[in-house]
C-alpha cells in the first residue's frame, strides 16, 4: 500500500478535522445554545487528545510515525466508545449521565476552568436536538471517530521504505 508517502499529510489532515470538530461543537453551544453534557465533554477530550497526537507525531522522524499513527488510532478508538456510550443512553431516556459525580469531576479538571466555553459540562445527555444531516450529534462524533481511527491504522500498518 502506498500511504507510507501520506502518513505526514493524513496525520495532520486528521489534526486538522478534529480541531475543526472542536470548533463545529462550540458553534453548536455558543450560536445554537446546545449546552454539552458530560459525554460530549469527554468527546472533546477525545477529539482534542487525537489531535495532539497527530500533530506531535508529525514531528516523529519517519521511523517512529508509524507508533504515532497507531497511538492516534487508540485514542479515535476511545472516542468512539465514548459516542456509543453516549448513543445507548440517548436510546434508553430513563438513564442520565446528567448532574452526576462525571459532570462534577470534569468540571473540576484544570482544562474546564481553564476553558470553561470548551470543556464545562452543563446539558443533559438525553436532549435531544434537532439532527443535522439526518444525524445525531453523537452519531456524527461516532462517524468521525472511526474514520480517523481507520486512517490511523492504515498509517500504522504501512511498511516502511528501505532506504
């Protein structure tokens, strides 16, 4: 496969979308007043943390790309789990991850008071907001998620020139 040539590129493309994600979820919060509950909190530590792999392995001599790549694919992987954590309660209305000691100990973390518009749990996992694009907000975190895990993956498991 021929992606080793597109390791650097992928890799910051998959910065590039996540920061972009981050951004679209406080659109979401600050223009549409979507106010983020827990689980979409710990989705933008997730969409965050993929991001800073990604970029600090763009740094990464080419040998060590590969470890990146797959460090990036773990923390998608998480985020994914988080969004279908988040699905299955949003199926089940009688569940809440609501004011609990998850929304209390993520506010208390030093990125939520650092950037509160960011990272500060203050909705209900179970409202439900209008889909966008027949989607909802955790579906399209999930999507994302596991495309960037797939692209990743393939960074990681790509074979290395001989040089």
């Amino acid at each position: 496969m021929k992606i080793k040539h597109l390791s650097k590129p992928l890799l910051l493309l998959i910065a590039i979308a996540c920061i972009g994600m981050l951004a679209v979820g406080l659109y979401l919060q600050l223009q549409l007043e979507m106010l983020p509950c827990p689980l979409c909190i710990l989705q933008r530590y997730a969409f965050a943390v993929v991001a800073l792999i990604a970029l600090v392995s763009l740094a990464l001599p080419v040998t060590l790309v590969r470890i990146g790549a797959a460090l990036t694919s773990l923390a998608a992987l998480s985020g994914a789990g988080i969004a279908i954590r988040h699905l299955w309660v949003k199926a089940h209305p009688t569940v809440s991850c609501g004011i609990d000691p998850l929304e209390t100990s993520l506010n208390e973390i030093v990125t939520a008071r650092w950037f509160p518009s960011l990272f500060q749990a203050d909705g209900l996992c179970t409202t439900e907001y209008e889909p966008i694009l027949g989607l909802s907000i955790p579906s399209w975190a999930l999507l994302w998620f596991i495309v960037f895990a797939v692209l990743s993956a393939l960074i990681a498991m790509s074979r290395q020139s001989r040089a």
